[in-house]
C-alpha cells in the first residue's frame, strides 16, 4: 500500500536519517487525546517543536464609575488566538493519523457531525529542551555508560482545554518536491508553568 510521505524538517540534513539534538534549545509538547480515540498518547502524540509561538495573557478590565473617578475591577480572559505547530518526527511516524482521527471526532467531513466539545477537549505538557553535553562527557571520561540522548527536561508548561481547531498539509507539488508538511492549529484555553518558582533553567552537570 502506498503512503504519503512526510517531509522530517527536524535534525541535521546532512545526516542520514538521524536527528540531531545538540545544535539548539527545542520544545517538546506531549498531547494526552481525548479517551473516545483510544489510542495511546505516549506512542503517537509527543513531537518536538523548533519555537512555541506562546498565546498572549490577557483579560478585560471593566470601568466603574466612582464620583467623579473611574476605577477597573477585573474582568474575564481575552480569547486566545490558535497556535500554528507543524509537525515534527522526532518521536513518532503515526503522528498524521492520531491528529487526522482527533480532527474527526471535532468535526467530522465525512458525515458532518460535530463532537460534544467537552469530549474533544484534551489536557497536555510543553517542556524545554535543554541541550547538556556536558554530562555526556563527564560520562564517556569516567567510562561510564552514556546517556541515551544530551537532552535535559527543564522549564514545563501546563496546557489545558486544547482543542485541535484546524488540519493542513502543503502542496502535493511532485516538480518541486516528494515530500507533505503537515501543521495544525492548536486552541488553547489556558496554560501555565507547572512551577512558577522554577523559571529559570540550569542544565545538569
């Protein structure tokens, strides 16, 4: 059976096949889909980002006349506008389908159906990729066994109400190029730094 390629924009291009993550800092965003999928989120939905364009925090103000004042009281948050990912295979080759199946439960162009938003909703995690080579070579100098990648866990957001809003791939141009890109648009309703007093991030050693 044929498959449609998909173009791996992460890593080295001089590498043959292999992925290269000492060069920069990445994003890693791990989506736990809603249970009606059914499919594991550890094996299908954990890629890694190249940038997080970051949703703006933000929430109206309400005026209230007082004398000849006018004072604000806190009113409720500004929507979020969706965030553009595309998709990178880092983690794993069945990325396409678990976000095509999310797409479907939302809404579904096959029949029309919408999902009970409730149900498509899902909960998931961004951490910063911090490169530590450091360790690497502390462990090879004391003939230690090396670790399986240079890659530290740091700063960890929490994403919550996401919602797949939008599903596109580029042009199928064989004259140009054999391979798809595939993005999606992420809606989120808020997120947060799992620990507010660990913003800073210190590899390691």
């Amino acid at each position: 059976m044929a498959r449609m390629n998909f173009k791996n924009t992460f890593g080295a291009a001089a590498d043959a096949g292999g992925i290269d993550l000492q060069r920069v800092d990445l994003w890693k965003v791990t989506l736990m889909l809603p249970q009606a999928l059914n499919i594991s989120w550890q094996d299908n939905v954990e890629f890694a980002l190249e940038k997080f364009p970051f949703p703006e925090h933000s929430r109206d103000m309400v005026a209230v006349k007082y004398m000849q004042q006018t004072n604000h009281v806190i009113g409720g948050d500004t929507a979020t506008a969706p965030i553009e990912i595309p998709v990178r295979y880092a983690f794993s080759q069945r990325t396409a389908e678990a976000l095509t199946k999310w797409d479907y439960l939302v809404a579904n162009p096959q029949t029309g159906g919408v999902g009970l938003t409730s149900a498509c909703k899902c909960k998931g995690y961004m951490r910063w990729m911090v490169p530590n080579m450091q360790k690497q070579i502390q462990d090879i100098r004391r003939n230690a066994i090396p670790g399986e990648n240079t890659m530290d866990e740091g700063l960890t957001f929490v994403l919550e109400g996401c919602i797949i809003k939008g599903l596109k791939y580029t042009d199928g141009d064989m004259t140009t190029s054999g391979v798809v890109n595939m993005m999606f648009s992420l809606q989120l309703d808020r997120y947060y730094p799992v620990d507010v007093n660990a913003m800073v991030i210190i590899p390691s050693r």
